[in-house]
C-alpha cells in the first residue's frame, strides 16, 4: 500500500494513531509487542515492554513503556484522548521468547514468560479481551500492526510472515 503512514515504535516506546496508519516495532525477543485497538474509530496503540514490572524501577523518571503494569494503562489514556472506546478496545499481542536456556531456569531469568503474563494479568484486570496473541517460543520476531485492517502481522527468521 501506498502513502500509509508508518509510525516506528521503539524499544521501551509507546504510540497511538489512527486513520489507517500503521505501526511497527522490531527487535522483540523476550519484549512483547502489545497492541490495542478499536475496530470502530480505527484507533490503534503499540507498546514495546521490556519488563513486566515497574516494582523493579530503578529510574529516578520512570519509563511508562518499559513495563507491563504501567505501558497498557498509559497506552489506554492516549488512545481515549484521540476518541477511543475503552469498552471497544481489544489486544493483540506477540513476542515473549526465551531467548537463552540456562540450567535451573531461575525466575528472573524468565524474562520473556513473565511479560507475556503480567500483560496478560494487566489487560484481564483492565477487561481488555486478548483477540489474538502469538508469544513464547526462542526466537525474535518483528511486528506491524494496521489500524485500518486490525491485522497484526509478524515476521519471523524461522516462520516467514503470519497474520493474526
């Protein structure tokens, strides 16, 4: 398609658009890339998270991007100021691999299971329904979500493109 707008998200980022534009973040590995969306005003939100929780914050500014519990509630607030239903708005979501195995598999080293978790544990609290998600595994993926469509495609070395 030609003349889409394309809005870069980064590590630890966040943005909202509409009108057809799209969105896209590359890099995930233990990230999730989340999206959030209504079909209906065609207004769309992506957050890069890097970590599940902001407890761990040690910025004296915190990053609202960088974590799960704070990224989600943040990208909602941007999205309702650009006219979003909160009651229409739904999630997709990709990314969370484990990256490296390492013996005893400690917690903290599961960085990429547990923000697939809190993200899940923030949008159910939040009533966000998760439409579709494509996390876990050991490999990094790239995303790019559509606003017009409400596709979400994701690329992969070792899957090619999918669509969800």
């Amino acid at each position: 398609m030609t003349g889409q707008t394309l809005v870069k998200v980064g590590m630890a980022d966040l943005n909202v658009v509409d009108g057809g534009a799209l969105l896209k973040t590359t890099g995930l590995g233990s990230c999730v890339g989340l999206t959030l969306y209504d079909s209906k005003s065609g207004i769309a939100g992506m957050a890069h998270v890097m970590l599940p929780s902001s407890d761990i914050a040690r910025e004296a500014q915190i990053n609202l991007a960088k974590y799960a519990d704070t990224a989600i509630p943040e990208l909602l607030n941007r999205m309702t100021v650009l006219g979003a239903n909160m009651n229409r708005v739904q999630a997709k979501m990709a990314g969370g691999a484990q990256m490296f195995a390492f013996a005893g598999q400690s917690d903290t080293l599961r960085i990429g299971p547990r923000n697939v978790e809190s993200c899940m544990s923030m949008l159910n609290r939040l009533r966000i329904p998760i439409v579709s998600h494509d996390t876990g595994g050991n490999y990094g993926r790239t995303i790019e979500f559509d606003s017009g469509s409400g596709i979400l495609m994701i690329r992969s070395v070792q899957f090619g493109i999918k669509e969800i």
